[in-house]
C-alpha cells in the first residue's frame, strides 16, 4: 500500500509510453490499452477507499494517509539558503473523494472515446497524460509537484480540443490556453512568494514548497514578505492579502467563476464528448479543490477576511448562470451554463465556514463530476446521430428513443437537485451551512444563501423546459433523413453506472461524507481558529 498513490499517478503514463513503441498498424491496441490501465486506476482507487482509515481526526499533515515523501530536487543558493523540492503525495478526506471521483470519469470518458477515428494514436496518448496529471494535482502535497500537474493538464486539453473539436475548434483551444494560463501564472506568483518566505522548521535554512509545512505560521521567515509581521503594504493591503485574492482568482478561473468563465462554454461546445465529460467531470474541480487544499489551507486569515466576497461571486455565478442557460439554444452551451450555476454552490458552501457548507461543497464537486459527466454524455449520443445540437430542432423523442429519454430525464432531474438524487443531498448541505453561517458566524449574510434558493428555482426552470420542449408531444426533427436509434450496447456501459452512481450517493450519501467527514471538520475548525489568531497578530503590527 506505500506505493499505492504513485501506481494511481504512472499506470496512465506508463501506457502512454508503450503505446508510443505500438505502430498504427495495431491502432485497436491503443483503445485496449487505455481501457486497462484506467480500469487498473479506478480499481486501485476503490481499493484506496477500502482501506482509508475514516477515524483518522484532524487536518494536516497529521491526517494524511499513505503519504510518500522523498526529497527531488535540492539547490544550495548562497546566503539564500537552499532550496527544496520534494515528491511528496498522500491524500486525506477531501483528496481521496475527487480521486475516486477522477478514476470513474477519466475510465467513462475511455468508453466514450471508442468512436474517434482522427489520429487514434495522438489521441490516447494526450488522455493518457491528462489522466496522470489530473490524479497528481489531487494527491500532491508539494506546492511544485501541485503546480506541475496543474500545468501538464493544459497541453493535453488544448490539442484534445484543437485537434479533435468542432468547427471552432480553434479559437475555444486558444481562448482556454490564455485563460488557464493566465490562473497558472496568478498561482505561480504567490508559489515563489511562499517559498521566499517558508523554510521546513524555524531554525532551517532550507525554503520549501511543502504545504503542510506552509499551515504552520512559526515556519515563515520573520520579516519575510507573506510573514505575519511583514510591515509592508501594497495599495493599502498586507501582501498576505494580495497573495490569497491571487490565488482565488487563479483557482476561480478553472472553476470558473463569473465574470472569468467565458472560456467554458466555448470549450465544452467545441470539445469532444469525452472532452466535455473529463472537463466538467473532473477539471472544474481541481479549480474548487484548489481553494481548499491551497488557498484557504495556507492563508486562513485571507478566508475569513474575504470569505464574503466569495461567497457573493459564489451566488451571482449561481444566479446569472442559471439566467444564461435559460437564453441557450444549443443543449451543449445549456448544459455549460448550468454548470458554472453548480460550482457557484461550492463557492458559497466553503465560504460559509462550517462544517455542512464545506461538506455540501465537497459533496457538490464529486455529485456534480458525475451528473454533469452523464448531461455530456446525452448531449453526445443526440450529436453522434444527428450532428445537431440545436434545442429547437427536436420534438417528441421519447416516441423513438424512450431509453434514451429515460436516461436524460434521470440526469436533468439529478442536476435539477430533486430529492432521491446526489444533487439534492450536495446543495441541501451548502444551504444549510450557509443559513448557519449567516445567522450564527459573520462571514455570510442571509441574503445569499436566499439566492441561492432561487438559483434552484431556475435549474429546475430551464432543465424541465427543455425536457418539454424535445422529448414530448408529437414527434418532430429539422432532418428527415436523421436516424435515431435508441441506445447501443456502448452507450448502456456509459450511462448506467453513473445514473446509478447518482441515486446511490442520493439515497446513500454517508458513503461519501463518512469518508470525508473527519478531515472536513478537522479543515473547519483549522481555518477558523488558525485564521482568526493570523488576524490578529497581523492587526498587532505597526504599519
């Protein structure tokens, strides 16, 4: 089991390597090989979860399980001291959850991909490295080994969209790149700032990106610029303080959050399916595990002074979303909208700052990985068929594919939050902690939380209208000519498991908090109470 992390990480990317000695002559070999190694990587996690000791208490380093820890890179700097990378990984309640979550939708997305017939090849080898990288960025405790996952995801995502995408493939390519880009270099910022500033213990000259290291105030450099009694300003604001806002909009952009989530719905539309599965089923929520793991971990003072401010971003991206995706024609675009509606609960549940808000968040981020997984997937089987995607050029398709239109109904009513689903389960979590926190904390106040509210009433509003509007009453298609058979054997092996997925973490959703439950309480009670004494002690310094 010591090692257990690493195969998670490298069996992608060790098929990678044999595929790249296999010749296109055996390019069936290449699906296989795909399949068995994320089918390797969801079993191991299974197992992980299996064995994960869910009584461990606390947050930190004291909480982490199956931890490796080895020193990579070592450079002496002069007078500087030395500085230090290391390959250190593990996971804890909230880590351990979205790599189950990231094993299911990358292993999906493999099925989905069983149709592409461009350059089969370059195709699975791209996925392969996206799929390492995906499960590094949720098992790195290292802030450089962090960021160099993070990074490695753009360049597969930008060819697996520009290559393979549709007609403005292109420009959603680009227009993620710059986007994403830019979050990393906010991140890569205040990365080189903490490491100027932290060394592994207070008598150590040795500065280090381990973020365990990094909760602990007495390990920051007296004086240094992200220390606590660092006197300096910058537009009248610590640099502790610019360095969370950085960090928050970094993370918001991969969430995304409104007003930078432009690059979202251009990307899921142009993506191919299995693109659009893995991007709104996993890489949205290294945005939101960002926040938590980095952003609030490192700087809880920053979470309880701008946690408001989160939260209200949280509610308008909840709200204007939801409005958006009402306005859509294209069942993609929809689709897109609704989830920047979703991750605005993360947003207000983690803002919160209690122990329902961070759980409903989490709860959200791995429920919404799966029910938006499975609203891509549909809107893949109606495009695979017709080439169309247009709302309006649809009628009545429960006439003739009335299993498919079971599977839409149970996904749009999962996403719509109705009680028996996970959905339900995630945001009733998230409103509760915000009532909570709005009438006994001082972080967010009880309008937001009311917003929230309306926010569901919308998501109910536009998903059931376009059940309405294309799957009853007469039948009708713009094409004559368009075939629509009802599901394939493929399609079946796809959606299943994660429809049932879905109403087992709905009717079962202990299966998930217990798993999560102590390390949320445990990152709670740190934030707070850690937050509130950095707050004061910053306060306690002359500027």
């Amino acid at each position: 089991m010591d090692h257990l992390l690493s195969w998670l990480i490298f069996i992608p990317l060790i098929a990678a390597v044999i595929m790249l000695v296999i010749p296109k002559s055996h390019a069936h070999l290449y699906k296989w090989i795909s399949l068995g190694a994320l089918g390797v990587v969801t079993a191991l996690s299974v197992v992980l979860v299996c064995v994960f000791d869910q009584q461990v208490i606390g947050y930190g380093a004291e909480s982490i399980q199956f931890a490796q820890q080895i020193d990579w890179i070592q450079l002496n700097v002069g007078s500087f001291g030395s500085l230090l990378v290391q390959y250190y990984i593990g996971v804890d309640g909230l880590s351990l959850a979205l790599v189950l979550l990231s094993a299911i939708i990358l292993f999906i997305g493999v099925i989905s991909s069983w149709n592409i017939k461009q350059n089969i090849k370059g195709y699975f080898l791209l996925y392969m490295v996206l799929s390492t990288s995906v499960i590094g960025c949720f098992v790195a405790l290292d802030f450089f080994l962090f960021y160099l996952f993070f990074e490695f995801m753009l360049l597969p995502m930008y060819f697996l969209i520009g290559i393979w995408g549709g007609k403005r493939r292109a420009y959603a390519s680009i227009k993620f790149f710059i986007y994403t880009l830019v979050g990393s270099l906010l991140i890569l910022m205040v990365m080189i700032g903490l490491n100027l500033s932290v060394v592994q213990n207070p008598d150590s000259t040795v500065h280090t990106f381990d973020i365990m290291k990094m909760m602990n105030p007495d390990n920051f450099i007296s004086g240094s610029l992200l220390a606590l009694d660092f006197d300096g300003l910058l537009f009248g604001m610590t640099y502790r303080a610019w360095a969370f806002i950085l960090l928050i909009i970094g993370f918001a952009i991969k969430l995304p959050a409104v007003p930078v989530h432009t690059w979202l719905p251009d990307a899921h539309v142009e993506a191919p399916t299995p693109i659009s599965v893995v991007l709104a089923g996993i890489l949205l929520k290294i945005g939101g595990y960002g926040f938590y793991r980095i952003g609030y971990t490192i700087f809880p003072d920053g979470a309880l002074a701008y946690g408001w401010w989160i939260a209200l971003f949280g509610v308008i991206a909840i709200v204007y979303a939801a409005l958006v995706a009402m306005a859509q024609a294209d069942l993609k675009r929809l689709i897109a909208y609704s989830s920047v509606s979703h991750m605005g609960f993360v947003m207000l549940g983690m803002a919160a700052l209690t122990v329902e808000g961070s759980a409903g968040a989490l709860f959200q981020m791995f429920s919404h990985g799966i029910i938006s997984g499975l609203l891509f997937l549909m809107a893949g089987v109606l495009y695979d068929r017709t080439g169309d995607r247009m709302i309006a050029n649809y009628s009545g398709l429960a006439s003739k594919m009335p299993w498919f239109s079971v599977a839409v109904v149970i996904s749009f009513f999962a996403a719509l939050g109705l009680p028996g689903f996970s959905g339900f389960i995630a945001e009733f979590l998230v409103l509760v902690g915000a009532f909570d926190g709005a009438i006994n904390g001082s972080i967010v106040d009880i309008f937001m939380p009311i917003l929230g509210l309306l926010g569901l009433v919308l998501g109910a509003a536009y998903f059931l209208w376009t059940i309405q509007r294309m799957f009853f009453g007469k039948y009708w298609v713009r094409e004559e000519s368009w075939l629509l058979p009802d599901l394939n054997t493929r399609e079946w092996i796809m959606i299943v498991p994660l429809v049932l997925l879905v109403l087992l973490f709905g009717i079962f959703p202990n299966l998930l908090l217990d798993l999560a439950n102590e390390t949320v309480t445990g990152f709670v009670d740190y934030v707070n109470t850690q937050g509130q004494e950095n707050l004061d002690l910053i306060n306690a310094v002359e500027r």
